[in-house]
C-alpha cells in the first residue's frame, strides 16, 4: 500500500467514498428549503432509530410508562441517508444537522434543544425523572452520561466506520479503534461489577444514554461485531444489557423512527400510543445503520 502524504493545505475536492459519502460535506448549513411537520403533542422530535435516536425515544418512553402524562410525543423520521438533516427546518432546530432534535412547543417561542445528552439532561430536569436529586448521585450519572458523549465517537465514527463502512479495510485503523472499543467495555464491565446500573443502584439517564451503543454492541445488534470484539467476555455488561433490553419502555423506544431489520420491530413514525399496536408504514427509507 502507497504511504499518503498530507497536502500542506486540504482541499475538499472529492468524495471519500463508504456508505455515507453523499450525505458528508466540509461547511454547515441547509442545502434545501423544507419545514418540519408539527403534530398535536408539545414535544416533537425529529430523529432516527440509530443509537443516538434511540437514548431518546426510549426516555420518552420511560417517562409515560411510570406516569408522566406529559411526555406524550410526536416523532417524526428524519431520513439522514436522503439528507433531511440538511433542510432549513431541521437545521433550525439542530445548527449542526445531526439527529435527533426536540423542538418543545409548550413554551412560547419554542425551546429547540439538540445533541442526544442535552436532550436527555432536559427531559430529565423537565419532568423530575431519571436523575438522582442528591448531589452525589446527580454528579455520579452525570459522570457516565458524558463518558458516554465522550467515548461513543471512537466506537461509532472511529470502530464503526472502519470496520463496517469505510470503502476499504484498513488494519492499522481498526486495529487501532477495535483496542478503544475493548478498552471502553473493559471500562463498563468493572463499573458494572461494582454496581447494578451505571449511576449507581437506580436505572437512569446514563443507561438510556450508553445502552444503545454499548448495549447493543454487547448484543450482537452492532456493525455485527459482536464475535470480532469477544462481547461475551463481558459478563457484567451482559448482565446489564440483558437487564435493559427487557424493560418494555426499552422495547417500544428501540422501534420508534426505525427503519431497517425486521419490519415487524419497525415503527417508522409515532404520534400517539396506539401507534404500537397499528404500525402504519406511511413512508418507506433506505435501510440505515449507526
């Protein structure tokens, strides 16, 4: 292989290539004039069912399961693979176009709010749920809500990316993220074995924040790297997956904006409860991972 020499200035001049490259681009910024839809309830998230969507949707869920009636939500599909993330609404919403957004619409002007732990953090205050109220606990989830931030970049846009999207194989890459990767359940594991959950001996915002990548990775259910990275040597991680993933609220937040898998696990747009049961399919997208 030919060693690649940096230019002394980069240029944007061609496509990387792998799965996303039509959709990545150096500047900021709306490429199209597009509203977002508005349905009935004040919350309105715009989102996708990949990891970072699913933190949210599986909050809002828990918020209705134990009683808050004012979580109820509409969520609308935001098909990153068509580059819905760059209409002029999203981009109001999310300056940075990436999912999910919430827009809550009970407050007048609207409170936009975006980035997966921010939106986590607001429900959490909002509602009075899923967050410890005494210092120590507040501070020991919030430790592990923003490792999470932290730490999923080298799993899903450095692990992920070379290992399951990148145009080509390349060893030092993934040899390099897959030991990051290893090192970041090493580092769940011995927390878990001090402790039920991750903030301590409650379910909170930091599991719903860190299940999705780490979770499910542990699963099998990611970049189908399970065997690669030996998930299964992860017993306390296990432990934990297996713990989350039968929550009800689990189940039902993994479906929502869902659009790849088994159809039947797919809810591709939720305005109100009933839409588990009915799962009308009104807009069919691209299968997307990530």
């Amino acid at each position: 292989m030919t060693e690649y020499t940096p230019p002394k200035v980069w240029v944007w001049n061609k496509g990387t290539g792998g799965r996303f490259a039509n959709i990545n681009r150096p500047i900021a910024g709306p490429t199209h004039d597009r509203d977002l839809p508005v349905g009935k309830h004040p919350l309105q998230l715009y989102s996708l069912g990949t990891p970072n969507g699913v933190k949210v949707t599986i909050m809002l869920e828990e918020l209705l399961a134990t009683g808050h009636a004012g979580a109820e939500y509409d969520a609308w599909l935001i098909n990153i693979g068509e580059g819905d993330q760059f209409g002029s609404g999203f981009v109001k919403a999310n300056p940075n176009s990436k999912i999910p957004a919430l827009v809550d619409r009970g407050f007048d002007p609207p409170i936009r709010v975006f980035e997966s732990a921010s939106i986590l953090l607001y429900l959490a205050e909002k509602f009075g749920a899923f967050l410890p109220e005494d210092v120590r606990g507040r501070t020991e989830c919030l430790n592990w809500l923003f490792w999470q931030m932290g730490s999923a970049p080298y799993l899903g846009g450095g692990f992920g990316h070379f290992y399951a999207y990148a145009p080509m194989k390349i060893e030092y890459a993934i040899d390099r993220f897959a030991m990051e990767a290893k090192r970041q359940l090493d580092v769940l594991d011995r927390r878990l074995a001090e402790t039920e959950f991750l903030g301590g001996k409650d379910y909170s915002i930091a599991d719903m924040a860190v299940w999705p990548w780490y979770g499910q990775l542990a699963q099998g259910r990611l970049y189908e790297a399970g065997e690669f990275l030996q998930v299964q040597d992860y017993r306390n991680v296990q432990r934990w997956t297996e713990t989350i993933n039968a929550r009800p609220a689990v189940k039902r937040g993994r479906m929502v904006n869902r659009t790849f898998g088994d159809p039947s696990q797919q809810l591709h747009e939720r305005h109100d409860a009933s839409d588990f049961e009915t799962k009308t399919q009104d807009r069919i997208a691209p299968p997307a991972k990530g």
